[in-house]
C-alpha cells in the first residue's frame, strides 16, 4: 500500500478548537480528539478531522455536504464545516467507547470470546445505519442511491450510552455511479471489499451487506473468512473472490445460513436490503433471547475497554 503524507497542525489551536490527541488516520484525512466550548459555555470534545495535502477540496467537501445531509441516530453526526489554517476541516460528535475494532482487538488481547448478543447487536445497529443510508434523499426528495463503500470494524464507533454508529463517509458514492478498475480497490479496506468491489465493478447496496457480513463473521466466529496469516493483497483478493466461506462446526446451523448468505459472491442469493439481512438476525435474535439494553452495552465497553463510559 501507498503511505500517505502526514498532516502537519501548525499549532495546538485550530480556529475555536484545541487538538488534544491524534485518533487515526485515513486517505483522505486525520482525525483528531479536540476541545471547544459549546453555546452553553460548557466543555465539549469533538472528533476534528483535518484535510490531508494532495486532497482536492471538492472530495473533502462532498463528504462534509453528504454529512449535513444525513441525520440518524445510528451515523455520526457532523457538527461544524469550516477552515483553519487553509486546512478545511470537519466538526463530528465524539464518541468515547471508541471503534469497533479496537473492542474486537482487546477481546482478543484478553483472550475472550467476542460475545454472540454483543456482536448480533452491532450488526443490527448497523443495519438499520445502512437501511437509512442505502434509502436516503436530497433535500428535495430525489434518491441519492447511495452506497457507503468502506464498512469496516474501524468505521462502527461506540457512543457514551451504548450508541452504535457509522461514520466515515470519505469514499461513499452513488450506486448509479460506475467506477474504474482501480477505484474499487482503493475505495475500503482491503479485507472487507466485496468480490464487485474488487473488480473495479459498478456497486450497489449489497457491496456493503457483505462487508458487513464480513465484519459479522469476526464478532461470531472469532477470525476472519479471507485474511490468512502471511497472505499478500493479491492473495486476500483472490480468496474473496472466490468466496469459498467455511463457517465451523460450533457456529449454529441458522446462523451459518445467515453468514452463508450474506457473503454469497453472486447478488442473486446475497441479501438483497439492511431490511431483509436485519429481518434474519433479528429474527434469530429473537428466538434466542438475545436483545441487549444499553446498559448491558456500557457495561460491556467498561469491562473490555477499561473506560467509564
């Protein structure tokens, strides 16, 4: 993989904001923990991600307009569009419990299972994410056929009461948009990209159901169906490709049928909507008793994370 260059903060101050602490990066931007004061005269952190140089504005700026756009409970809220320092930047909630990933890599540090109603839980939260997404329109109502491209365990993030949401909406794109062979593979972790999206083909709102299902397969069967240890890209693209999903033996038969399903290389069997993969799971959830509260979720992040959420 190409390295991307660093941003340079010229200085702890960032217009009305103060940068406390690099969160990650990305390639198209970074992101950073940062302090403001709200109306109200209270403090309030905020997730400051900050335009990477050899970025076109227009890009940077598509995704600050979709976000505007877009409000649901389960997405990331934008808070703020502006510029510092001739760095356009976004203004985002933030959200203490951290991504998904990082839960999933404590768990293993900690070698504990990820738990089966935890991970059924984010899927749905997810889910109803995409529902709205997949579904979402202009202000004037015209559908935007949008597809997010880049779902992934780094993009689903934890809020103070338990919240699941999705962000990251950098390389999002219509679905009646076609693409090039290339910008398929740059658009998402490698790992999690469909076997369209490796081709560089036109995708739809089933591009992100597998990389769902994907992700899903990890929280339930512990490791992930296409990345072997030692595997080069090409290796990784190869076996998604061809999609060869062994689920084992300790996985229940329904929910293999529904891992089976979701990671189907050919659209015609793969869930075809969030609906339709949400109706499954729920469904299974719901035989088993195993719908969370909130609370049980902060309890969980405290447990795992080690924060007081």
């Amino acid at each position: 993989m190409e390295e991307t260059s660093q941003i340079e903060v010229p200085s702890r101050r960032f217009g009305k904001y103060t940068v406390r602490s690099k969160l990650g990066a990305g390639g198209m931007a970074e992101v950073f923990l940062a302090e403001t004061v709200d109306p109200q005269g209270e403090q309030l952190q905020v997730a400051l991600k900050l335009m990477r140089k050899g970025i076109t504005e227009e890009q940077f700026a598509d995704e600050a307009d979709l976000m505007g756009m877009l409000s649901h409970p389960n997405l990331v809220n934008r808070l703020e569009i502006g510029t510092a320092f001739s760095r356009p930047f976004i203004a985002m909630e933030f959200l203490i419990g951290g991504d998904l990933r990082e839960v999933m890599n404590a768990h293993r540090e900690q070698m504990k299972d990820f738990p089966a109603a935890m991970g059924i839980h984010v899927a749905l939260e997810v889910l109803k994410a995409l529902a709205y997404f997949h579904q979402a329109t202009s202000r004037s109502g015209a559908p935007l056929h949008l597809v997010h491209s880049d779902v992934n365990p780094s993009n689903v993030f934890f809020g103070g009461h338990g919240e699941v949401k999705v962000g990251d909406f950098g390389v999002a794109s219509s679905s009646r948009a076609s693409i090039g062979p290339g910008e398929g593979v740059a658009a998402g972790k490698l790992s999690y990209l469909s076997p369209e999206q490796t081709k560089g083909e036109k995708l739809g709102p089933q591009s992100d159901l597998w990389a769902l299902g994907v992700t899903l397969y990890e929280m339930v069967v512990g490791y992930h169906p296409f990345l072997k240890e030692g595997a080069s890209e090409q290796d990784v693209m190869q076996a998604i490709r061809a999609a060869k999903v062994a689920v084992p033996d300790y996985v229940d038969k329904p929910m293999a049928q529904i891992l089976l399903k979701a990671l189907s290389p050919d659209l015609r069997t793969r869930y075809k909507t969030a609906g339709e993969f949400g109706g499954a799971l729920f469904q299974y959830a719901l035989d088993r008793n195993l719908h969370l509260h909130p609370s049980q979720i902060q309890e969980w992040l405290e447990s795992v994370l080690g924060l007081l959420v």
